[in-house]
C-alpha cells in the first residue's frame, strides 16, 4: 500500500496568474479606440447609456464564463474524485491479484497521462480567468475616466452657456439704457425748440 502510494501520488492542482496576452490587449485597445472616435460623434447622454450598455454586458459575458468555468470545474473536479476512487480499487486489485499487476500498472498510467491532461485544461481555465478580470478591471478604469471626462465638459459647456447669457443681458440692457437716454435726449431737445418759438412768436407780436 505505500509503496503504491509513493508510485503514485495524488495530483496536485495549482492556479497560479499569468499575465495577459499582449495581442488580447492590442486588440481590446483598438476596439477602444475605435468605441472613442464613435463616441465624439454622439451626443453626451447617448454615449452615458452607450457606455452604461457596453459594461453591462461585458459583466453579462463575465459572468456567464464564470459560470461555465465554474461548471467545467466542478466536471474535472468530479473526474478527479473518480480517478482517485479508481485508483484505490485498483489498488484493491493488485492485493487481491497479482497477475494483473503489469496490466493495472498500464491502466494506472493511462489514468495518470488522463488527469493530468485534465489538470491542464484546469489549469489553462484559471489562466483565462485572471486574464478576463483583467480585461475586465480595465474596461472599468476606462469607463471610469470617460465618464469623468464627459462629466468635465458638460461642466466646461454650463460656463460657456452662463457666460454667453450673461453677456446678451448685459448688452441688452445697456442697448435699452442708450435707447432710453437718446429718446430723453430728443425730447429735451424738442421742447426747448417748441419753447424758444413761442418766445420767438410773442416777440414778434410786441414788435408789430
């Protein structure tokens, strides 16, 4: 029995990050680029609800392969129970039997070659998973800093409103105040001509 142990001992799973992809992130960058010159094109409240609709599915997508690596997980899970259920009656076999230790023995390597075939498609899952949530993490930075960068023009484009306001009111009232004075100017100026001719008139009068 522990000798057996020793030829053959459990598998040890391991997940251990790995760093994206160059070429994933090289084609996610251009698709953000190419999102970012669409966006110019589009009015600010679209690109919120654009951007709002982007991430959520992204998060869709995340967790739907989170649910089927956690499913893919659980089968190669279930499969190594099985291997090591397997491999202790095997075991039963070679105390019991003898003569079929070289054919358990090529069985055993078999099973072996199989799990750890399976260890490394576990294995490439976890990779995958890190490189998602990277990807992921990314895209809310990216989102983050638009929408930050959105938020700091509309702020920009209220001053620039305000400003132009202020500056029409402005005109405005002093083209009114020009209006007024002008028009009390002509007034003032008429009725000191309509009072120097009836001084005029009168002196006249006297004259004849």
């Amino acid at each position: 029995m522990d000798s057996f142990k020793q030829a053959n001992p459990h598998v040890v799973r391991t997940t251990k990050p790995v760093p994206a992809d160059p070429k994933i992130l090289d084609r996610e960058i251009r698709k953000q680029r190419i999102l970012l010159d669409r966006l110019k094109q589009e009015p600010q409240r679209c690109r919120l609800l654009k951007k709002e609709r982007q991430n959520w599915d992204v998060a869709r997508e995340l967790d739907a392969t989170r649910i089927n690596t956690r499913e893919r997980l659980a089968i190669c899970s279930q499969k190594a129970d099985a291997f090591d259920k397997k491999q202790l009656e095997l075991k039963n076999v070679v105390l019991n039997n003898e003569s079929f230790i070289k054919d358990t023995d090529l069985k055993c390597e078999r099973a072996e070659k199989k799990a750890r075939d399976e260890n490394a498609a576990c294995k490439r899952l976890d990779e995958e998973i890190v490189q998602v949530g990277q990807l992921y993490e990314e895209k809310l930075t990216e989102r983050e800093e638009e929408l930050q960068d959105i938020m700091r023009q509309m702020t920009y484009r209220k001053f620039l409103d305000d400003a132009a306001k202020l500056y029409y009111r402005q005109k405005t009232t002093e083209f009114v105040t020009a209006a007024k004075n002008k028009k009390l100017a002509i007034e003032g100026d008429g009725a000191r001509a309509t009072i120097e001719d009836k001084a005029g008139a009168t002196f006249l009068t006297q004259q004849g």
